[in-house]
C-alpha cells in the first residue's frame, strides 16, 4: 500500500514554508490589506483560503509532473528560475539609481 502522509514530510513543509514566507511580499500585502480594511479577519480568511488553493495546485501539479520530469532537473530548473528573477531584480534595481 502506497503511504500517503508523513508527520515528518508535513513538518518538513510548514517549517520550510514558514521561514520563507517570513517578511515575503505574501505578508506584506496581507498587512497592507489590514491597515487599509481595518478587518484582519476577513483578510486573515481571504489570504489563507488563496494560499490553500495556490498550494493545492502546486502540489497536485508537482505531482503530475515528477511522473514525467525527474526531481533532479526540476531542482536545477527551479534554481535557475530564482537566480533569473534574482538577477532581474537586482538589475532592475541598479537602472533605477
């Protein structure tokens, strides 16, 4: 029988994402929503309910494609993705001074 969920995968993720959300754009729109709404619950129920969905479908879809794609090129792809974005960024940020 195929396992279906780990204590220590679970964990694994919430600590992961945790700490890289931390000071993300994620959490400054969500405070920035607060202090313009003045009602942090519906926003505290509208953001979580997005990041349930958005993480859904990257788990659904991460599981659809290490069927076809090994985790080893998608690591270096997801590496290069983010220095791309990281280079992008910093060279946006120079042209503006």
């Amino acid at each position: 029988m195929k396992q279906i969920f780990s204590w220590q995968v679970f964990f694994g993720a919430f600590i992961t994402l945790f700490i890289a959300e931390m000071g993300d754009k994620t959490q400054l729109a969500v405070f920035s929503l607060v202090t313009e709404s003045k009602l942090p619950l519906a926003v505290f129920l509208g953001a979580s309910l997005a990041l349930i969905v958005v993480t859904l479908i990257g788990a659904l879809f991460g599981g659809f494609v290490t069927k076809f794609i090994p985790a080893y090129y998608l690591k270096i792809g997801a590496g290069m993705l983010f220095l791309g974005i990281g280079g992008f960024t910093l060279w946006e940020a120079l042209m503006k001074r």
